[in-house]
C-alpha cells in the first residue's frame, strides 16, 4: 500500500469512530497554551454546572 492510502485509510477509521475530532483537537491544544487553557476552563464550568442542577 501506498502511504496516501494509509493514510487515507486511518483517517477514515478515525472519523467512523468518533476519535478524528478528538485527536485534532488534543493536537491542536500541544500547539496552544491559550486554547489548552480555554478547554480546562469551559470543562470546569460545565463540571460546576452540572453538579449544581444535581
């Protein structure tokens, strides 16, 4: 196999499993301090959140 299609291949079986935007997204926070902070934050909040309707 060529390396496109491997490639090609894992990409598909990443987004038919659900992981392709969770990889993209870890990816991106090893990239950027501001957006690692933001996505800390935005869990916290939501943690507080739903605790509190708890």
């Amino acid at each position: 196999m060529k390396a496109d299609n491997k490639d090609h291949l894992k990409g598909t079986g990443l987004f038919m499993t659900g992981f392709l935007t969770e990889i993209a997204l870890i990816q991106s926070m090893m990239r950027s301090k501001t957006l690692t902070v933001m996505v800390i934050v935005g869990v916290i909040f939501f943690r507080r959140l739903f605790l509190f309707f708890v």
